[in-house]
C-alpha cells in the first residue's frame, strides 16, 4: 500500500466516529464540518494525496450564489424563488411523492436537498466562504444558461461568481483545515482504496486494490459518499445515493 496506510487503519487504533468516501471537494468538505464539531474522521478514496479535492482543481471556481451584492450591483434582479425555479426547471422532479414516510418518492430527497441548497446560496454561504478566505470577482457570468426563460432550463439570469485563485483556490481552503486536523490526529486517510457498497449499522466494506480479495469493514456511526460535486449521507437511505 502506498501513502503508509496500514491495512486497516482502524486496526491501528484509530476509531472513526464517521466514514466519508472520496476526496475530492464534496469529501473535504464534509470532513472539515465533521472535524469542526471535534468529530473523528475515516476518509477513504481511490486516488493518492496528490489528488486532493478531486476535479475541482482543475475547474474554473465557479461559484452559485443566489441575489448576491455582485449581482445587485451588476443590477441583476435575482431571489430564492427565481433560483428554485429555475432550478425545478433543469431537474424536472416528477417523483416527489407524499411526506418522508414509505410513500416518498425517488426524488423526495433530491427535491429536499436542492431547495436547501438554494436556500443556503441565496443566505450564508457567500459570508462562509468569505471567512475561509475565498472571494470572488466583481462581476458575475451566466454560464448554464439554458433556454433564457424563467420556465424553461438553465439559469434565467446570472450566476456564476468567479473565484480568485479558480479551481485550486477553492480546494485549499478546505484542504488545508482538514489536513490541520489530521496533524492533531482527528482524520486518517486511506488512499488507494475502492468502497464496494455502503455497509449496513454504519459499516462501511472497503477494499484496497493490492491486498487481494479481503474486504476490510470499518465501524463508524455515520457514512457519508461524496461524489460529484454533492455529498449524500448514506446511511438510513440506502437508495438515496
């Protein structure tokens, strides 16, 4: 194994209270909000440390904000509502079903996440950024800008907020937190490791691409999968992800 991870990191006495699978930018993030509340962290990814934050260093950075002093002072005319609409109108959910009970439907999750989402970009997400250190540019651009219309798909007005120090800058400023907290012992990687399937009681089944057929599973309390750009907490919804 490479990067000096033992077979099972939690055979070497490191006990994870959370799993989260993949490194890239959803997976730092995710590892940085578990670290903050003192929480101790298993992340586990196929690739080496080199490739921390996954495809968003190499993005661009752009940035969703929602009615932002970018866009007012651009006299861009932007709310939650129009966001959500928009954004109902590129996701065309269809299978929300009723409540969070057995009778939900395949995009009752989906549907919650987003709305938050919106909510979340039109609110504190600029000012979290910000205390990271990460700002934007002044003007906005319209990237995914669909059809033009409020009703149709894409983003009816723009919102693509720029970064300064695109892809790589976004990255390191989670990068560098949860590696702090890996120094003070509360994050362990384990690279070079493929997850087969979420586990069941907060058993997550890993398995390292040199160690041969064996599956290694860790115990944590929670899991969480974080790939493409989204970080979907697994556990009591196993179909979710």
């Amino acid at each position: 194994m490479s990067e000096g991870v033992s077979e099972n990191a939690v055979d070497a006495g490191f006990v994870p209270d959370a799993i989260v699978v993949g490194a890239g930018l959803a997976g730092l993030v995710a590892t940085y909000e578990a670290t903050r509340a003192g929480k101790r962290v298993l992340v586990l990814d196929r690739e080496n440390r080199a490739n921390l934050g996954g495809q968003a260093h190499w993005s661009l950075g752009g940035l969703f904000f929602v009615d932002s002093p970018e866009q007012r002072r651009m006299g861009i005319k932007d709310s939650p509502e129009l966001a959500w609409q928009d954004w109902q109108g590129s996701a065309a959910f269809d299978r929300i079903g009723e409540g969070d009970g057995p009778d939900r439907g395949e995009d009752h999750w989906g549907s919650r996440w987003a709305r938050a989402y919106v909510d979340f970009a039109a609110g504190e997400k600029r000012d979290y950024l910000r205390a990271l250190g990460l700002k934007s540019l002044t003007f906005v651009g319209w990237a995914e800008r669909g059809d033009g219309s409020a009703s149709g798909h894409g983003n009816s007005v723009p919102r693509f907020h720029l970064t300064w120090g695109t892809g790589p800058e976004v990255v390191r400023v989670f990068r560098e937190p949860v590696e702090a907290a890996e120094a003070a012992g509360l994050v362990r990687f384990a690279f070079r490791h493929q997850v087969d399937e979420p586990g069941r009681r907060g058993r997550c089944v890993r398995r390292g691409p040199r160690l041969g057929p064996r599956a290694v599973r860790p115990a944590a309390r929670g899991e969480v999968l974080a790939r493409g750009r989204r970080a979907l907490r697994a556990c009591g919804h196993p179909r979710s992800w």
